[in-house]
C-alpha cells in the first residue's frame, strides 16, 4: 500500500509538469499561427481565442497519449537509477508486478483519449468548421480595425479607417481602393457612417471626400471631390458548410461502407490502442543500463514512437487507398507494437539469454 501511493503520487506530480509543458508548446505554436493569419487578413482579432480552443481539443488526444508514455518512462527509469528496482526484485517481485498500478493510475487517461478521440474532436473539428464561416459571412464593415489595411477579397477593396466611434458608429478618415479591376478608383472622406433603410439595404455614407478614378497621367484620369456618397453595402452569403471526414461523427462513419470513411474511424480507433501501447511499453523500456548511458532508452522511446505514429499514417493512407482492409490495417501495427512489448518483457524477466547461457554444471 506504501508502494502505490508513493508510485501514484510520483506519477501524479510528473504527468501535471509534462502535460502542462506539452500543452505550453503546442498553445505557443497555434497562437502564432493563429496571429500570423490575422495579421495576413484571413482571420478576425476575436476570433483567435475560440479559434484556438478549437484546434487545442483537436490535439489534445495525441498530447495525453504522449504524456502518459513519457510520464510511466520517466518515473520507472528514476527507479532504476535510485536502485529501488534491485530492491523491488530482490524481495522476488517481477517487473510486470508494476503493470497494475500503472494500469490503474493510466486508465482515467485512456477513458479520456477515447471520449476525446472518438467524440470531443470531431466535435470540435465541426463548430471551428461553422465558426469560420460565420466570420467570413459577417458584413465586411464590422470587422475593420482602426490603423489597419484590411483586404476584403469578395468586394474587391483595400479599407482603411483611423478611428471608430463605438457609440455613434462615426468613422473619421476613411479610405477605400478598388483592387482587381481594370480601372483603378480611390476613394477617401474625412467621415463616414453606416445607414440602415427601411427595406433592409445598408449603405456606407461618406462626407467630405473626393473619388479618383483612372490611372495618374492618363488622359481619362478623373478626379472628383463630394459633399456626400453613399456606398451599397452588399449583404453577407452564408455558404453552406461542406461536409469532412474528420468533422463526421463517429456513428456515422460506423455505418458507412466507404474507404475514407473507414480510414478515419481506423485512426480515431487507434489513438487510444496507441496509448494503451505505449503505457505497457514504458514498463521495458524504462531500464537503465549504465553501460550505454542514461538516456539510451529515452532515445529509444522517442524512435519507438516516432515508428509507430509514422506507421498509423501509412496505414491509415493504404486504407483510404483500399488498398488495405480496415480490420487489418487496425491488427498489423497494434498487434507488431503487442509482440514487440512481449519480447522486450521476456528479455527483461528472464534471468538467461541466448548470449548470456547459464553457467556449465560442475
């Protein structure tokens, strides 16, 4: 009883510090992808926060795979190096004696790799989907930010603003330039407002501005200065949301008979497998031997997984390809890692090997 809580709560302790250094990488790494596309005009401010919620639940299956993996590695190699495992053998406890607790302190993780995989993740692969299309199918206008080019594709226009009044909804200093067509037109006011009629028509009102149109030098360059313009506001499409593989709830790919269908219900189905692996893995490859220096079965392990998650892709792709069946293509690398883990535990329990035989009777 002293034994597993004081295994539980080491492992405890590591697995908090490696989750929360996993999910530190990977938010830096979508904020900054996050940030470079709102900052190239393709995605809205506002939207960077939900946008990465979205994604962080997308990975967050494969990042609690890799932490249960490292976390048992890591604690049972201590072990080894503090000698607590000769002390653990030498009361006549196996190695496999600690696949229990593990097992145990593993299985919330796994419940959790499968609710997320097989539900939570194309969950949310599903509302980022509808969350991009109700940012492209707002009104252009109202996500302008002050101080910024903004490039607005489906109308054609660069826009610029240099303050917005939030409670009046006066803009001051507003320009606007056509781009993609074959005369070029510049327009610019000192302010602007936005009308609503009753028919529902929007307009963008500007004051005290001019309109040049043509290109500078040309004979039909045209330079014209108003008192007032008003600019139609067309209003938002909302574009139908196509239908992905990955977005697919798990029930219907089930009943679906199609390849791609099949490949992805084959890597949902796996990722959980994966973790599971790679906990019982951790128990032989966490020995030490001092001989080829502390970290070789850290090596070890970071090659080892790189093999399998590689390996589920391959898979993965040959059954989308039919090239492979789904039933097969889920035996061949979990039923590779299974023996793999089997002889890698026979090696390390039995006490004679091939090249280290028994000692001649005397």
């Amino acid at each position: 009883m002293i034994f597993r809580r004081s295994l539980i709560r080491e492992l405890t302790i590591n697995a908090a510090g490696l989750f929360l250094v996993a999910l530190a990488i990977l938010f830096t790494n979508l904020v900054l992808r996050l940030l470079k596309l709102a900052a190239g005009g393709r995605l809205d401010t506002e939207g960077i926060l939900p946008m990465l919620g979205f994604y962080a639940l997308q990975y967050l299956h494969i990042l609690l795979a890799i932490t249960l993996f490292l976390t048992v590695l890591l604690s049972l190699t201590r072990a080894y190096r503090d000698s607590e495992m000769i002390v653990w053998f030498s009361v006549g406890q196996p190695l496999v004696a600690w696949g229990r607790p593990i097992l145990g302190f593993a299985a919330p993780f796994l419940v959790a790799i499968v609710a997320l995989s097989l539900f939570l993740t194309p969950w949310a692969q599903q509302q980022r989907l509808q969350y991009e299309k109700q940012l492209e199918s707002r009104d252009e206008l109202s996500v302008l930010a002050p101080g910024l080019f903004r490039e607005f594709k489906r109308a054609g226009l660069v826009v610029y603003i240099e303050s917005i009044n939030p409670f009046t909804g006066t803009i001051k200093n507003i320009f606007l330039q056509s781009i993609n067509k074959p005369r070029s037109e510049t327009l610019s006011a000192q302010s602007a407002i936005i009308e609503t009629y009753p028919n529902g028509d929007r307009f963008l009102v500007m004051s005290q501005g001019s309109r040049n149109v043509g290109t500078p030098g040309e004979a039909d360059y045209q330079i014209v200065e108003f008192e007032q313009l008003g600019r139609r506001i067309d209003p938002a499409e909302t574009e139908s949301i196509e239908p992905t593989i990955r977005a697919t709830p798990t029930l219907e790919l089930l009943k679906s008979d199609e390849a791609p269908e099949a490949a992805e219900l084959f890597w949902r189905l796996s990722i959980p497998l994966m973790a599971l692996m790679l906990t019982l893995l951790a128990l032989p490859l966490s020995h030490v031997n001092p001989r080829m220096g502390r970290s070789f079965n850290l090596l070890a392990a970071v090659l080892l997984y790189l093999i399998y998650s590689n390996s589920l892709n391959i898979v993965q792709s040959l059954i989308a390809q039919e090239k492979l069946s789904f039933w097969a293509g889920l035996l061949l690398p979990h039923g590779i890692a299974a023996l793999l883990i089997g002889l890698l535990l026979y090696h390390r329990t039995r006490i004679y090997t091939f090249w280290r035989p028994p000692p001649a009777a005397s």
